[in-house]
C-alpha cells in the first residue's frame, strides 16, 4: 500500500517523475516545514515556495515543496485517485 497518493507528474525526455499533495502543519527553521500527506506526516524543504504558511497545500518532489496548491485542486486529484 502506497503512503503517498501521486498527483502530479513531471515529464521530460528522460523520464517520469510523481509528486504528491500534502499541506503544512508546521513551519520550522531553515526552510523546513512538517508536511501532512493525509495522516502520514514529513518533513519537507519549503525554501523554494517563498510564501508557504501553515495551512497551505504544496506538491512535494525527491523532499522539496514545488509549489503551492488551492484545497479544492487537493480534493479534486483525491477524486480521481479513488477511482484508480
């Protein structure tokens, strides 16, 4: 069973990579955050979304936050994934 529900996917020449939603439960120092991806909880580098706060919804890569996200794109790709 997969700890992680993929929701977007980075595509280029080389290959696939997933990336996963999850929202912040807390901002910690140096650009770290604690990411709850629904229920498994992480700790993720926000340096590269600037404006991430508690509360937000970010798409994690290989660690880092990619960027921000609304809730309702995060329930929209739970939708989905339920399906499969």
């Amino acid at each position: 069973m997969l700890n992680f529900i993929p929701a977007h996917f980075f595509t280029d020449k080389i290959g696939m990579c997933l990336a996963f939603p999850g929202k912040i439960v807390e901002i910690k120092k140096d650009g770290q955050a604690t990411v709850d991806f629904d229920g498994v909880k992480k700790d993720v580098n926000i340096s590269l979304v600037s404006d991430a706060k508690v509360g937000d919804f970010v798409i994690v890569h290989a660690g880092f936050a990619v960027e921000k996200v609304e809730k309702e794109q995060k329930e929209e790709i739970d939708k989905i994934l339920e399906g499969i």
